[in-house]
C-alpha cells in the first residue's frame, strides 16, 4: 500500500511545521520539503497535493523565493497560504502589490463562496493575519472566494485546475474555522 503524502513547500514561514501538525492531525502524512525543489523531483515523490507555505519575502521583491513553475502542470491539488497565495497569483498571470495598510492579528473573514475550502463553514469568522502585500489582478481563470474589510481577496480558487490560495494562516488556532478549511483543502 502506497503512502499518500502532502508535501509543503517550505519559502521560510514561522508556521510550517505547524502547517505539517495540522494536515497530520487530519490523518494524512505530510513532508516538509525546500520550496525550489524541482518539479521533476517532486512528481517521482508522488503527492497526493501539495501546499506553499508563508514566508517573509515579498512576491514584489525581484529576489523573492519562487518554486519550479513545473508544479503548476502535476495536475495534484494545490493550497498557497499567505505568501505562497501570492507566488500562485503571480506565477499563474496574477499581480500582487504592497498594500495600503498591513493586516497583522485578528481579523474578520467573510466567505464569498461556500464552495471548496470553505464548504460547511459559516459565512464569515475570525482568522488570524500577517502579511504587507494583497492581490490586486487574479490570475486568469481565478475567483475570489473570501475576503476581509481591508482585503478584498483574502481567498482565491480555480476550481477546474484545483489551486487555491489564502491570504491568512488556517494553521493557527486564532483562526475559529482553520482546521475545516485545511480539512477540505485536503480531502
């Protein structure tokens, strides 16, 4: 019997070992991996999905980390949390640009959609944030599923191809409904 495996892509974030804790507390094995792992190296491991994590580069920065857009073309499913939303919406034909004001705590998230990550999760709860940059142009092909007061994409999802984002961190316990929104990224 084969293993099935999420693995994270790790751009540096404070959380990615929690991030790991999460999806095994959901009784799926996780490995945390560099996030420039090749794509070729990264389809022999066979994943069931992969996850980009956060991390405290900017998307805007010329030099900031970005994976081998190879992954893009594994057909597994793909969940970006904070950071890694943003190197989805700028690989994928998106713009991210610094924001206005910063969003850091405690914020109020309201779902646009129910569908996908937040299928059976109310219409709008209390989700913890840290990030300087938003999404300004979706990627093609993309919708916004959530937002909050200062973010007006705090979710994104292609639903055909699988990929989804979240500019706040589901890992964390001050998120009220992060646990079901990791639930259904991974099942």
């Amino acid at each position: 019997m084969t293993r099935q495996t999420i693995l994270i892509l790790d751009f540096g974030s404070q959380y990615t070992q929690l991030i790991a804790r999460r999806v095994r507390e959901n009784k799926v094995f996780s490995r945390i991996i560099p996030y420039n792992t090749p794509a070729a190296e990264i389809a022999k491991l066979t994943p069931k999905g992969l996850i980009l994590s956060g991390g405290p580069a900017s998307v805007t920065d010329k030099k900031s980390p970005v994976p081998d857009k190879g992954i893009f073309k594994l057909g597994v499913p793909i969940l970006g949390i904070c950071y890694g939303m943003q190197v989805i919406t700028e690989m994928l034909g998106g713009k991210v640009k610094h924001a206005k004001e910063r969003e850091f705590g405690k914020v109020e998230l309201f779902v646009d959609s129910n569908r996908d990550l937040f299928s059976h999760v109310p219409g709008n709860f209390t989700c913890w944030a840290s990030h300087g940059d938003h999404v300004s142009k979706l990627p093609p092909g993309f919708s916004v599923s959530a937002h909050t007061m200062n973010a007006p994409t705090a979710s994104i999802s292609n639903t055909h191809r699988e990929i989804y984002g979240v500019q706040f961190h589901p890992e964390v316990t001050h998120t009220e409904k992060g646990t079901q929104v990791l639930g259904n990224s991974l099942f």
